[in-house]
C-alpha cells in the first residue's frame, strides 16, 4: 500500500455504519410500501402467468381448458386465485393513497398511518366479500 495513502487512513475517523433492519422499528406505513411494490411484481409475474395459461388453454381447444379448470378449482389453484385477487385489491387500495400523497394530502403522521392500515383493512374486507360471492354463486 502507497505510504501516503496508509497515512491518510490513519488519520481520518472510522466511517459510521448504518443500522441493520433489526434496529428499526416497522412501522405501518413502510409495511404498506414494501406490500405495494411485492403485489405489483406478483400481480405481474402470477397474474400474467395465469392469464397466459388461460388464453392458451382456451385457444388448444376442450381439453387443455379442462386441464386449466381443473387446476384453478383444486385448493392450490383457489389459493392462487385468492391471493391474485388479495394483490389486485391491496396495490389498488395502496396506488389510490399514493395518489392523494402525491397531491399533497395524508404526510401527517396519524393521517399516513391509518391510511396505510385502510389499505389493509380495505383489500381483506373485498377479498373476502368477492370470494364469499363466488363461492355462493
């Protein structure tokens, strides 16, 4: 190592490190940012991928469609479909705050906070509601 470059380290203070993520407490308002962008990437990925499934099923004829009917009504399918639907509700929910955010409105602490857990509150409520629906139907 260069001797002036050792000197210069010598001398400077130690560089603060960041805190690690178990130091901070979550709070609620994070929680419901990080769910937004995880909903979006799945609603993506999932979605379109059950969708492709879907349009390909219909378009090979009666039994490929079969096949996709069986699958999406098997417990395993359900799930999928619920939490597809769960995504769907909670990034609309999550994108329709950010949109009054980024008018200005909801930065207050208590304003931001029960908004973020309204989100929540909103996408189980119709989650729930919508599947209940579709079950008795």
């Amino acid at each position: 190592m260069d001797t002036g470059l050792k000197a210069f380290m010598q001398h400077t203070r130690p560089r603060p490190l960041s805190p690690h993520l178990t130091v901070w407490r979550w709070r609620i308002w994070a929680i419901a940012s990080i769910t937004h962008r995880i909903t979006g990437i799945g609603l993506y990925v999932v979605g379109m991928l059950m969708f492709t499934w879907f349009l390909v099923s219909l378009s090979l004829g009666p039994q490929p469609y079969a096949m996709f009917c069986s699958f999406a009504g098997s417990w395993f399918g359900q799930f999928i479909l619920i939490g597809l639907t769960w995504a769907m509700f909670q990034h609309m929910a999550s994108g329709i705050r950010h949109l009054f955010m980024d008018t200005g409105v909801g930065f207050g602490s208590a304003i931001s906070r029960h908004s973020a857990a309204a989100t929540f509150i909103f996408s189980i409520t119709l989650t729930v509601m919508l599947w209940i629906f579709i079950w008795l139907r």
